[in-house]
C-alpha cells in the first residue's frame, strides 16, 4: 500500500447529473488524495447535495466516471458504496430513534463486515475511546443530543473502517464546543490517511480545517483553491459570483417600551422526543430585536409554538402582549392584535402547499383584502406581485403554487407577507435560511427598517453570525431554559456558545444555592 | 362454578383467541414495517371459503390450510401491487380489499354453503397434556393451535433477537432513513405485507376448518376488524398479542361464564363484548397521545417512493 501514495483516492471526471428542470451537476472533476480533508463550497442549490449522493450511491450520475484508488467502479447503491470504505453522515440524520446505538450501527453493516467484528459494543467502545468520541452503544438514540447523534453517525463510519468520509453541513447542528470536537476527530483521521469531504456555508471553519477546497456555482465547478491562503470573504466572492456587501454588523438599537412578555413560561412538550419549556422569561421591546441562538432541538420549536398561538394550551398571564393577557388566545386572535409569525417549517406551516402565492397572501392579511366578505381579488395579486418583486422571489408569477418554489424562495415570500403586514411584534424562525446572499440582504434590511418603525421582533436561529448581524439583544436556549438577556454589544460568540451548551443553567442554580458565595460574586 | 368449569372456559379462550392470533401477528408484522392493511376481513374470509373448498374437495385437511395461506398472499398481494407500486392510498385500499373479499368469498362459496366437515381432532401432548388443569387447558388442542403457539415464539424471537427484526423497525420508522444505508425498504414491505395476508388465510381457515368446520357467508363476523384494535392493544408487542387476543377471546364466550353464574343476559347483548372491549382499548390508548404517537411505528400508513429520493 505504502507504494500507491500516489495514486489518489477518489477522482471524480466529467459527473453529470439532469433532473427535470434544473441540471444539478454539469461536468464536475474533483480529485481527493488520501489523508485529504476537501471542501465542497456553493450556495444552496448548487450542487452539492447531489453530488455527494452520487459519491455515496444514492444518485446515479447520467455522465461521467468515478475511480476510487485508480481503478474505475461503478457505486450502484450506499451498500456497495460502504463496501468501498465510503462513508456518509448526512445532514438530516438517517438514524432510528427507537433502537439502540449498537442496534443502528449493526444495521449498515454487511454480514461480511459483522462477521470480522467479535463483540460490535466493545468494539465502539475501543473506538470511543481511541477518537475521543464519547459513545455509549447501548443507549437509545431518542435519549441523545443531537451533537452524541452526530457523532454516532461518525462512529458507523469509523466501524466499517472508512477511507472517505463525507460530511453534509456536520457542524449547523453543533455548539462551537462540540464543533472544535468534531473537528480533532476529522484531524485524527486525515492523520491515518482517511479523506474527507466536507461540506460546509461556513467559510471560517473551512479555513481553518480543509486542505483543499472546490467551489461549485449553478452546478459547475467554478473554482479551487486552498483555504489557508484565502480569508473567509475571498471564499465567499468565488462563491456568490461578485461582492456582495457583507456589513461587519448593522447599526445597533435600545428599544423602548416592553411590547410582549414571557415570564415564568413553563410547558411540556407535545412531541414525544420534544423539550419541555422551563421558566422562561424574556421582554420584546418596541424598536428592538432580540436573538435567541441555541442548536436545534432544545426548545425552539416548542417556544416559538406558544409564543404564536399555535400550541393551543391556555398558559395565561404567563404572556402578556401590550400589557394584555394573551396566554387564552388563539393564533387568529394574536394575529389580530398585531402578532407576525414565520414558522421554521415553510411548507405546510408557513404556506399552504397546493395554494397559489397569492391566496397565501390572503391567508395571513385579515385586512384590506376582503370587503362585505367578497375578496378584491385584483388588489391581492397586485400586492402579491409587489412582493415576489421586492424580495426576489423566482417563480412563475403569483398564480405559482407555493409548493413549486425551492426552500429558500418561499423563505423570502413568507418573510415579505409577514413583514409586509407592519406587525407590533414579529416572531420569526431561521429569517434566511436557505436563502441566497442577495436575497438575505433584502430581508436584513425590511426587519430593520420595520424594527425602526417601532416593532418588537423575536428571532429565532442557528446562524450565531446571523444574530450578530441583526441582533440588539440576544440569549440562548438550551435544554428547554433561556439564558439570561444581554445586549449585543456586550457579549461575544464565545459566551453565548457557552450558554448554547448550557453553562448558563447550573450558574442559575448556583446563584439560588446560599453555600457558594464565590459564585454569587463571579456572576 | 367449579374447576372443571373454569377449565373448560379457558380452553375454549384459548380456541376462540386462535383466530385472532393468527391474523394479528400477520398485521403486526406489517404495520411493523409501516404498512396498514385494512383489509384483513377480507383476506379472512377468502382464507376461509378457499381453505374449505380445498378441504372438501380433496378430503385432506393439510392442504385446505395450505390453499388457504396461498390464498391470503395473493389477496395481500393485489394490495402491496397498488399500495407499495402505484402508490395508492392504503387506507382506501385495504377498505375495498375488504369488501371486494366479502363479496367474492360469497361468491365462490354459494355452493358450498351449509356442507360440512370433519375438522382437525385435538391432539393431547404426552406427558404435558397430563398436567393438572394446565394440560387440559393449554396441551390438548388441534394442531393449528400449537402451530400459533410456535409462530407467536418464532414472531418474538425474530423481532427482539434478529437482524431481520431490526430491519423490519427500521423500515417502519424511518424508510428514508432506511433507504439510505442500503435496506431495500419495498421489498421488505412487499415480504411483510404478503406474511400479513398467509397468516390471514390460515386466520380464515381456523374457522371453517376448526372452529366451526363449515362455510357460512360472513362467517368470521368481524374479526379481521377485531385484530386491527388488537394490535394498536397490544402497543405493536408481539408478545402482548397473544395475551390479548385470547381476553378478546375469552370476552366473546363470556355468556358462557355468566350463564355458569347463573345470570341470565340476552346472549346477543353479551356478543358485544369484544367490541365494546375494542373501543374501550382505544379510547384509553389514545388518550395519552405521547404513549402512542412513542409505540406506533414512525411512518405507519405513509407511502414510500424511492424515486422521489433526490
């Protein structure tokens, strides 16, 4: 083996991928040397995806060849693809939560491959153990976080003894502890001659891990560079095309008086697997924003459920919105006093599907559009395409039905009804998720021109940079609690990476705790 | 109500549960893997009219039970074909299973209505069947009961033990998820769905083979319908299925027990019992929706198309 270093591990020629309406890979050629940790850049719908599930097998290519340690094959399926010593840990976990840690590893496993191990859990302990994972085999996969989940991802791989391991956006998930964990492991096998392939929207961690880097623009590949010599804002130039302003952060605002108030929000979850809310307590005031950071799955949704009205549980004076009781009242109602909502889910939460964009319109604007119970239909397709122009929106035209748009696109249209509708307090999930440089921008602008006109906004994301952008105030979830409140300008990302791994919860517990005055006084 | 009594109550539990054992771990299986089928009754049925035909006409018992499973497979085929192919809705699906095998069962039975049968004879297990009350109970039944103890041993074992049993889960929770590393999710259902329909057709045999040996229009008189709440009862345990379907057994011959009493009810209010038992079952397992929503299998009743895999 040691005399075909220089054969490379995986090279990638000519791969052509159509599907119907879009062409999703246009003759892309990328090469891995093994021990390589490579980037794989581009906005959303660039290509990425797709070509990565055709390394692993799930997408079959139209054109183009694929030699794995020189020799030419053909990866029909993710089994012959694991055979190969290719593993895949995917953006939305492909994980069950109903069995155990060992459980779902044996299952990717061949009968070949398990016949080699003895003991399948003492052999994920050596591995825990020698990668500094920290993975216990028999635990439910329900009963972990999602960073533990990731890294038993990981630990399927490392079982099979991969040679190329490929990551779809492994750190969006992550607090920036668990992140810098993540990346000692990549380091660990890029060391004992594993490749990587990484895929990633954030440029500093790419510099500060890859080797290689290749960035894909409209399904092609439009550049290559090597990380270390380029700064985050070079990177991000290949891939959007052109400069785009990237402000160091917006102008920051103090809001005036305190438009909605949780105090003391204690809830359940609904969801089996879901997070119990525990004594929040946050202030929305008028002319602010404040951002509430946190990974996904400890709280958000079930917050941002209550909060709307969508969570029908009656919890009372434990919100107040204008010094009103709205804790009985339904989403309509809240709505109907100046309450905005962009869910997290667009599609089926934030718009109806098999609508067209503009009786999605209509849906959320109570005024204006219906008189004596007839709609002007005329006025909301005129205000509908007023929308699909300021924000962007790439579609046929507002008779498109909203399933027809991609992700990002209906984020825009959602964001722009809602804006659009001058609410008194506006609470928004992931304001620019999936949505394009351009576009984001757009959306920057129209919430904070609408926090200048006075209105409360409550955002709610994964994208710390985001917040920090946009943010006047922020806090952080973790496990069902909401740290603290501060304003932005007086914390920094390590603090609230540490609240978003939830430090912040035993300092809470300890200030209550009359026998640890040393604490008291650091606090 | 002396022993003998009690005794012969619970082997006739035993008997009447049978039926709905056989065709609840058929369903289990299925919905395990994320398949309803709903069309059970009618799997039933045809399993019945098709096992007594074979019966009748060849004289030999084995072979009514074999024509009876093949029957029931290619029943639960016609569904798998349109459910897991073409994509059609399941719920409707089985529902017109259901009813297009009440009508055809009619239909092939017409002549055979009222001839009769010399069913399978009990066979008492040496040693075993000389247990006192317990042998009488458990060890002294017909050979399909026995056959229903050891596929239930077989179902348990294959669920808890086996990679098979993981893969069915996993199928049934996450079918992307299981497409993903490789598990070839239609065809697992495909396998899970045609066992649900055998064990349907040997369902259907117990009762006109057994149970009463005899073809009657309708004759299992719901309990295909009966084995669908059974198995939401038994929370998706194949070992709870067994438990609950000889209590639903033992519920259907209550008259039995009340008239040992000396209590006199209209036996047809009595014959209500399993359903009310039914719905009361349901009622308090879907009260706590968590409880449910945690025991159901994840993608029961949605369609997978690996086609739409992008």
């Amino acid at each position: 083996m040691k005399a075909q270093t220089s054969v490379s591990r995986l090279e990638l020629i000519g791969l052509t991928k159509q599907y119907p309406g879009c062409l999703a890979n246009d003759d892309i050629s990328i090469t891995l040397q093994p021990g390589e940790i490579h980037a794989l850049l581009g906005e959303n719908g660039a290509g990425k995806s797709t070509l990565v599930k055709t390394i692993y097998g799930v997408v079959s290519p139209d054109k183009g060849d694929i030699l794995w340690n020189g020799k030419e094959v053909n990866i029909k399926s993710p089994s012959i693809a694991r055979e190969l010593g290719i593993g895949m840990v995917f953006q939305h976990f492909s994980l069950f939560e109903t069995l155990t840690v060992s459980q779902n590893i044996e299952l990717c496993l061949s009968k070949k491959q398990l016949s080699q191990i003895d003991d399948l859990d003492s052999r994920i302990n050596t591995l825990s153990e020698e990668y500094g994972l920290n993975v216990d085999p028999t635990r439910y996969v329900h009963s972990l976080s999602i960073g533990e989940r990731q890294r038993v991802e990981i630990m399927r791989c490392l079982v099979q003894s991969v040679k190329l391991l490929i990551l779809d956006e492994p750190t969006s998930v992550l607090t920036p502890q668990e992140v810098s964990g993540l990346f000692d492991v990549l380091r660990i096998l890029s060391k004992e001659g594993c490749s990587v392939l990484f895929i990633s929207h954030k440029l500093h961690e790419v510099t500060e891990i890859c080797d290689q880097a290749t960035i894909l623009r409209g399904g092609k590949v439009v550049d290559t560079c090597v990380p270390n010599d380029e700064t985050p804002a070079s990177i991000a130039k290949m891939m959007v095309g052109d400069l785009a302003e990237q402000d160091a952060g917006y102008s920051k605002k103090e809001g005036s008086k305190t438009l909605f108030t949780a105090s003391n929000l204690s809830l359940s979850s609904k969801q089996p697997f879901g997070t119990a809310l525990k004594k929040i307590n946050f202030d929305l005031k008028a002319g602010e924003i404040l951002g509430i950071a946190g990974v996904a799955g400890n709280g958000q949704d079930e917050l941002m459920a209550i909060l709307s009205g969508e969570d029908d549980r009656n919890v009372g004076s434990a919100l107040l919105m204008n010094e009103l009781e709205i804790g009985h009242l339904h989403a309509g109602e809240r709505r109907k006093l100046g309450m905005a909502y962009v869910p997290e889910e667009r599609l089926g939460r934030g718009a109806v599907p098999d609508m067209s964009l503009t009786e999605n319109t209509l849906l959320t604007h109570s005024k204006g559009f219906v008189s004596k119970g007839l709609v002007q239909w005329q006025g909301v397709k005129d205000y509908t395409n007023q929308l699909i122009e300021k924000y962007k929106v790439k579609c046929h035209g507002e008779f498109s039905e909203a399933r027809s748009l991609s992700g990002g696109n209906l984020q825009k249209f959602i964001m722009g009804r809602e804006i659009g509708q001058d609410p008194k307090v506006l609470i928004c999930a992931h304001p620019t998720w999936g949505v394009d440089v351009g576009a984001a921008l757009a959306i920057h602008q129209a919430l904070l021109e609408l926090r200048d006109q006075g209105a409360a906004i409550l955002l709610v994301s994964e994208d710390i940079d985001e917040l920090f952008l946009l943010a006047d105030c922020m806090a952080a979830v973790c496990d069902g609690y909401l740290s603290p409140q501060v304003k932005t300008e007086d914390t920094n990302i390590d603090q609230i990476g540490q609240w978003m791994a939830g430090t912040f919860i035993n300092e809470q517990a300890s200030t209550t705790q009359p026998q640890s005055p040393t604490k008291e006084a650091v606090i | 109500m002396d022993a003998d009594l009690i005794v012969q109550i619970l082997f006739a539990a035993i008997k009447t549960g049978t039926p709905l054992l056989f065709i609840a771990l058929g369903e289990v299986i299925c919905e395990k893997t994320g398949v309803l089928n709903l069309g059970q009754e009618g799997m039933m049925l045809m399993g019945a009219v098709v096992g007594f035909l074979a019966a009748y006409s060849t004289g030999n018992m084995g072979f009514g039970v074999i024509a009876a499973m093949l029957m029931g497979s290619i029943m639960s085929l016609i569904f798998a074909v349109l459910v897991l192919h073409v994509g059609a809705n399941q719920v409707a699906t089985g529902l017109a299973l259901t009813i297009f095998g009440t009508g055809l069962s009619a239909f092939v039975g017409a002549d055979y209505v009222g001839k009769t049968l010399q069913g399978f004879q009990p066979i008492a297990i040496p040693v075993l069947s000389d247990i006192p009350y317990l042998g009488r109970i458990i060890f002294n039944h017909d050979i399909l009961v026995y056959f229903s103890f050891f596929m239930t041993g077989l179902l348990i074992f294959v669920v808890n033990k086996t990679r098979l049993g993981l893969t069915i889960k996993a199928v049934g929770e996450n079918p992307n998820a299981a497409n993903a590393i490789g598990i070839k999710v239609l065809k697992v259902r495909y396998l899970a769905v045609m066992f649900g329909g055998a064990m349907a057709g040997i369902s259907g045999a117990y009762m006109s083979l057994v149970y009463t040996p005899m073809w009657v229009e309708g004759m299992t008189s719901g309990r295909g319908w009966i084995a669908l709440a059974l198995v939401v009862f038994a929370s998706w345990r194949v070992g709870r299925i067994m438990l609950g379907a000889y209590l639903f057994g033992l519920a259907s011959i209550m008259h039995l027990v009340l008239q040992g009493l000396g209590l006199s009810i209209s036996p047809n209010l009595l014959a209500m019992l399993p359903y009310v038992a039914t719905v009361v079952v349901m009622v308090i397992i879907s009260a706590d929706h968590f409880k449910e929503k945690l025991l159901a299998p994840r993608s029961l009743g949605k369609p997978f198309n690996p086609r739409n895999m992008a």
